[in-house]
C-alpha cells in the first residue's frame, strides 16, 4: 500500500496562516461596566433607578431612596454574575480537542500541538487518541470511535476507508469520517483532515452556543415592569393634570401637586419586587441543591416550573450509557459465556461498550477461561466482515476458533441442523425489540491453522442480546412528567427500531417514529422550514439525528409556543441546551463540561427523576412570583386608585397618602410579606399545578382590577367616614393608611389560596403568618406611639379608626373571594388526576 507523504512543512505553514490555528474562536468577554449596563437596561431596573433618583435629589427622602438603590445593586450584582458563569460554555469545548497529535509531514510521522493542524494534512490514529480535527479515512485497520458525545449513540461507531462515494448523511451514518474531539476505542487509521478549528463539527456546536434565550419568567417580568411603568407615567401625569385644575382655584400649591404626582408614580412601581424574587429564587436554589439538583441560572428554576415538553436525550439521561446483555439464547451457556470472554477485548472495564458488557455477564454468570489459555492469532471486529475471530488454545488442548458476530454472517459459517435453525429463528424477535443481537461460534479441531480465521463448519454456541440499561427510575419520572402535563420527547442518535423499543419501556408513546434522514428530506428550500418544524412537533421519538436537529427541535417547540426544558450530557445537547428554556444538564459519569456550561441546571445524580423534583419546585415557585406579583399589584393599584378618587372627592386634602406615607407602605410594609409569599409552601403537590396563562394575562389584570376596586372603595369608604366624623387632616390620612395597610396584609392569604381565602390549612404557612403579623405591629407601634408616627405624618385615631381598619381587612377577604368565584380564567388550575374537577385559585 502507497504510504503518504502528507504536506511539506512550507505548505503546511502557508496553510496555518491562511486557515488560521485549529481552535475555536474566543471572543473576548464584555467588561463588568458592559455587563452592569446590560443589567441596567431591563425595564425593572429602569424603573427601580428612576424611583430611586427621584426619591433622592427631588422628594429628598433619603433612606427610602437609599433602600430603592441597593435593591438595584444587588440584582445586578447577582444577574452579573450569573452571565459572567454562562461564558464558561465555549471555553469547555478546548478541554475537549487534542493537545497533541501525530501528522505527515515531507513522509515523516511527527508529533505537532492539534492548534497547528491545517486542512490537508494526513493524521494517524490509534486506541486511545483523541481526533484532532475532522478528517476523512484513507485507511482503517479494525477501527472503531466513541462518538457519544457528538451523536448520543451508546454504541462505539465502526470506521472504514472512504470509497471515493462522497457518503453524507447524518453524523452517526459518516463511517468514513472522523470528527475532532472524539475518542479512538479500538484499531488504527489514516486520514486526511478536512476541516480544522470552527469549522469542524465541534466548532459548529461552540457557534450555535453563541446564543441563548430568556426563560419563561424573565420575559414575563419584562412584561409586567414595561405595564407597570405604563401605569406609573399615566397615573403621575392624571394626578398632576387634576391638581393643575385645583391650583389655579387656589385650593393648592403647584409644588405639592407636582410631588404628589412623581410620589405617586414611583409609589405604582413595586420597588420590593425585584427583591422579593431574587429571595425567592436563591432559596430555592438551595432546596434544589439539596434534591441534587445545581441550578447555574436562577430564572431556571421558575422556567423549570414552567415548562410543557422535556426533550430528554436518551444516553445517559432515561439510560445509563452503558450497555447490557438483556437476553439470550444458548446451545451451552457456559460455553457461550466462555466463547464471549475469548472473543473479547475489554481489560479491567475499560474497553469497547460491547466487550465490557459480555465481559460483566461472563463474570455474573461465574464463567472464566480456563487457566494457562493464550491466544494464536485474532482479527478484530471489522465493519466489512462484521465479525471478530479468535484463536486460542490452552495447555495440553488443541486450537480453538471462536467467532462472534452479526448473526446473518457467523449463522452461514455454521454447521446446518437443528441448533443452527432455531438460532436463526429467535434473530427476528430479538431484533424486533431493538436489542443488538450477536451470534457466538466455536470450532475446535486439532487440523486448524492459525490463520484459518475464515473457516466453516463451526458450532453454533448461541445468541447475545444487549441494549443499553435503562435506569430503574426512569419510567416513574415519565409518568410523573404526564401526569403534570409535560409531554417528554426521546432525542436518540440510534436506530429507529431500538429507539421505539426504549421509548415503549420507558412508557413514551412511541408513535411517531422521526427520522434524521426523513429530516433531511426537508432541507434545503426555505419552503420546506415550515414543514420540518411541522415534522419536528409531532414527533415522539427523534432518531439518527445530529445536533442541528436537536436546536431546531428546540426551536420548533418554542415557536409553538412550548416552554421547553432540553436535558443531556454531551456535547451533542449543548446548542440545543442554551437555547431551550431551560437546558438541564446530567451530570453522570459520561456527563461533559460543555454540558454543564451551556445549561442552567444540572443534575448531579444523571436521574431524569430528579427532574421531575425540580418541576415541583419551579411549579411551587411559579405559584408564589404569581402570588407576589398579584399581592403587590393589587395593593399598588389600589393606592392608585384612592389618591385619583381623593383628589376629586376630597378638595381639603391635598392629597390623601403622602409620598413618604406610599414609600413606607411599599418599601417596608410590601416588602416583608412578599418576601414570605416568594418562599411559602402551599398546601397539596405543587406538581399537580398547571399554570393556564402569564404572570399578566388578561383574566389575572382584570382579578387584579376588580381586587384593588374592592380594596380600594373599603379604604375610600373608611376615609370618607372619618372626614365626616370631623377628624382633623392628619387623623384622616393615618386612617387611610391604616386601613390600606390592614386590607393588604390579608391579600397575602387572598392571593395564595387556591380556592377560597381561609381553606383547610390556610394557617400553616409560618412565613406568611409571621410577616403578616410584624408586618401589622410595625403598623400598629407607628400609629400608636407618636414619635414613631411623626417622621412618616401619622397620628394616632380613634377607636373608630381601628375598627374601620378591621372591617375594611375582613370585607376584602369577602369582596376578593367573590372576585375569585365569578372568574373562568386564567392563573393556575388544580388537577385531580382524570377525573378530578379543576379548581383555580
């Protein structure tokens, strides 16, 4: 055979400057200033800055402006942080690429840094190498790469030399191609490297990591900051609008009116929000630690929550990776097993996945080689003969051919009869299952040759099935995710049929069936896009494909308006991880770094289970920010609500909440009991949860209006009695504080019932119990006790005061019930299991 010479080391030179080094690209990564602006320019933030500023250097409050202002600092500390974390992806995939690699060059074998590699140049290979660049094969001698990690197939892929064909197909299909970054297992070969550095099929993956997409939560508080800010500029400008008409009556000064304006717009903007979130998800992730499940992203745990379709890779997710004889049939088991540890290769586990497994079911079954037994001569699996043959033989015994193989090819090597028959019989069931099936035969005579690896006439010993193990809890956690309502999809690089098979046992409807290539049927024209995504929804299972496929799922998904969660463990995953809503990495032994960068959670136990925790969790989160969000905005609008009614109805008041009596309810009294409703624990799963809308669809505006109506017309009601009863100025504004303050307090236990206020268990929640009752003696000793009261305006009232502030408490609770009763959307449903009746909160 014609040995090539590969480049001289001119050319190869010349290539380097040209093609540039065989590395991924780093982009250099943004300066803290770029990443706090980035921070900054979320709307919330926007808000919460303008709030604090004008609090500040126009109403002169300065620790309520203060408060406002590390509020800020710290999300965007901790949202800093958190992206400076996700940069780490790219930079994981160089762990990944060879440092070294053996190159021709001028016809001399030389060991070169795999960053100068360049197209062109001809790479050798053995057991054991990482392939430095994506080559095609010139030669193969018995070899065989690990590419789990770029198709997800558990199976070692057998290579061979490139006919000249032009092969394409998908990734796993490409026998005569080898790509950067995978591991050589068994046998030698030489090929010349086609692409190096983003070029090769790794680097496509670090280019499709560049991206990302803002989960479920983040995009909903985008959209209640953007609504919120609405609001704030319309109501300033309506406050300011009316008061203009009482100043020029002289019935005010223009000064007062403009600062009640600006007060009343920074007093409709939540400041506790944003705090009352962050709490809530960094407790979160610490429960979640302690489930084993890391979470990198802290938005991810309310996207986890969130979510409706789990694309879950098969290898090392509902499987463990490693394969496993899960049948068999025999003339002889212990000669079966013998002959499967004869024709093997694996030492000490390590090995290829299919000698590791017959050598672990060997050792179950307590079958060893007889002592003193040496090898004469073997020829190790190839893809063209699709068999591995040995011959041994032990001491005072004569030669032994052992074949093992693929039962078409060994069975016509055997002796006809009745042994060799019905092996051949069981082949189709076992197949059917998608099991990979191997025949094993012997033939023992003291006439054999040791080069006589082709003969016939050999005895048939029996049939080998394996399949990759299935992990004990994985058909519990996809009866788990269908029974909350989360449809999970099987991502597989393997074959149609074994695919269908591990989805049936796993209990994932298997129908249908999607192909890579009746994928790639679809591509090309931008006419087909559609019908692909078409194909990609509907489909159960995904087989033989590549990560294009993946990221293109997850974005089909997406479009449809799906809130997917991406699970995986190799490289193969991570485009489609970064850009799911939610990319859960397992973090099992096959687990990869790439992985775990490019996710937002990982699972350190590699379960599929521990999932299913984590959507507990999220769902029980996601009903504690629609808690807050419903509790602040409530309150918020309310306030709203009585200063515009004040300012018509009540000419002697300026206006009837100060601007340092709102910051006070909003900084201080908001807060403590939004922070308890972020980590309360409802009572029931949480899983059984769905949520049937957003954070602001337009059934929870319309509970939150009618809510801040009622709460409203009670503290107006209150007010106007104590302006009638004569009170003086400073007595009616503490009363329309104290009965604002005591008729939120109980919307904490308004907004996380789900059925009804006071249900079963409604005391449980010792968060709640314990803010709502600080929250009222902070009130309370600010009312009573003068010298607290006289920095925010109050005084203390009557005791008609605070039997109107009860009142106006225990008539929300009704009012708001009955909102809750009369709606038919949106917010959360309880489900029952099938038969259950649906009820919303």
């Amino acid at each position: 055979m014609h040995e090539p010479t590969g480049l001289s080391a001119q050319a190869a030179s010349e290539r380097l400057a040209e093609y540039g080094p065989n590395e991924f690209p780093q982009p250099r990564p943004p300066r803290l200033p770029v990443r706090a602006a980035r921070q900054l320019a979320d709307p919330m933030s926007i808000l919460l800055l303008i709030a604090g500023l004008v609090t500040l250097l126009v109403l002169g409050e300065i620790p309520e402006g203060a408060a406002i202002l590390t509020i800020l600092l710290v999300n965007v500390v901790i949202g800093v942080s958190q992206e400076a974390k996700a940069d780490h992806a790219v930079r994981a995939l160089r762990t990944l690429t060879a440092p070294m690699a053996k190159v021709v060059r001028d016809g001399v074998v030389r060991r070169v840094p795999a960053a100068e590699v360049v197209p062109g140049d001809v790479v050798q290979v053995a057991a054991g190498d990482r392939v430095p660049a994506d080559a095609r094969l010139s030669q193969a001698n018995a070899l065989a790469v690990n590419e789990s990690m770029l198709t997800g197939e558990s199976l070692s892929s057998d290579k061979r030399a490139s006919r000249g064909d032009g092969a394409g197909g998908t990734l796993a299909d490409r026998r005569d191609e080898l790509f950067a970054g995978t591991l050589v297992v068994r046998g030698s070969g030489v090929a010349e490297v086609t692409r190096t550095g983003a070029s090769t099929e790794m680097g496509r993956i670090a280019s499709a990591l560049g991206g990302g997409v803002k989960g479920p939560l983040a995009v909903e508080l985008a959209q209640v900051s953007r609504r919120i800010g609405l609001v704030a500029v319309v109501a300033g400008a309506v406050v300011i609008l009316i008061g203009l008409g009482r100043v020029q009556r002289g019935e005010a000064a223009l000064l007062d009116i403009i600062l009640a304006g600006v007060a009343l717009a920074i007093a409709a903007v939540p400041e506790s929000l944003a705090a009352a979130v962050t709490t809530a998800l960094a407790l979160g992730s610490q429960r979640m630690a302690a489930l084993g499940v890391i979470v990198r992203r802290l938005a991810a745990i309310e996207a986890l929550g969130a979510t409706t379709v789990i694309a879950t890779d098969k290898t090392g997710t509902l499987t463990t990776g490693h394969l496993t004889v899960a049948d068999q049939v025999a003339v002889s088991e212990s000669d079966l097993w013998r002959a499967a540890l004869r024709c093997n290769d694996a030492r000490d586990g390590l090995g290829d996945a299919v000698d590791v497994a017959l050598a672990v079911a060997a050792e179950r079954h307590g079958v060893r080689l007889p002592p003193g037994e040496e090898r004469l001569a073997v020829r190790p699996f190839d893809a063209e003969t699709r068999s591995m043959a040995v011959i041994t033989a032990a001491a005072g015994d004569g030669p032994l051919l052992t074949v093992k193989g693929a039962p078409e090819v060994v069975l016509a090597r055997c002796v006809p009869g009745p042994e060799t028959e019905r092996l051949a019989r069981a082949v189709p069931g076992l197949a059917h299952r998608g099991l990979r099936v191997l025949t094993l035969a012997g033939l023992h005579t003291d006439d054999l040759h040791t080069d006589d690896l082709d003969a016939t006439g050999l005895r048939p010993l029996g049939l080998v099935a394996l399949s990759d193990e299935i992990r004990p809890s994985a058909a519990r956690a996809v009866a788990d995710c269908r029974a909350a309502g989360i449809r999970v999809v099987m991502v597989t690089g393997d074959h149609a049929d074994t695919a269908r098979a591990i989805a049936g046992e796993v209990g994932i409807d298997a129908d249908p069936v999607v192909t890579g290539d009746a994928l790639q049927a679809l591509e090309g024209a931008d006419a087909d896009r559609p019908k692909r995504f078409a194909r990609l929804r509907e489909a159960a299972v995904l087989a033989r494909v590549d990560p294009g496929t993946k990221l293109d799922l997850v974005r089909a998904l997406r479009e449809d308006g799906q809130v997917v969660a991406m699970t995986g463990d190799g490289v193969n995953d991570a485009p489609a991880l970064r850009n799911a809503d939610v990319g859960v990495a397992m973090a099992g032994e096959e687990g990869t770094d790439v992985a775990r960068e490019a996710a937002s959670v990982v699972v350190t136990n590699g379960d599929l289970g521990t999932i299913v925790a984590g959507v507990r969790e999220g769902r029980r989160l996601r009903h504690n920010v629609a808690s807050m969000v419903g509790y602040l905005l409530t309150g918020n609008l309310a306030e709203i609500l009585i200063v515009l009614a004040g300012l018509i109805a009540w000419p002697d008041l300026v206006v009837p909440l100060l601007p340092v009596q709102l910051l006070w309810i909003n900084l201080v009294l908001d807060g403590i009991p939004a922070i308890a409703l972020g980590v309360d624990r409802p009572a029931g799963d949480p899983l059984a949860l769905r949520s049937t809308g957003g954070l602001l669809s337009w059934p929870v505006l319309t509970r939150i209006a009618l809510r801040a109506v009622a709460v409203g017309a009670l503290v107006f009601a209150a007010v106007e009695v104590a302006r009638r009863l004569g009170w003086s100025e400073e007595q009616v504004r503490s009363q329309a504080v104290l009965a604002l303050v005591f008729a939120r307090l109980t919307l904490a236990y308004v907004v996380r019932a789900r059925r009804r206020t006071f249900e079963r268990g409604w005391w449980r929640s010792r968060p709640v119990l314990v803010a709502v009752t600080a929250t009222a003696a902070l009130q309370i000793l600010v009312t009573v006790i003068p010298a607290l009261g006289a920095p925010l305006a109050l005084v203390p009232v009557p005791p008609a005061g605070w039997a109107m502030a009860l009142g106006a408490a225990a008539l929300s609770v009704l009012a708001c019930d009955m909102v809750r009763s009369g709606r038919n959307g949106g917010g959360w449903r309880t489900h029952r299991g099938r038969a259950g009746t649906p009820a919303q909160r």
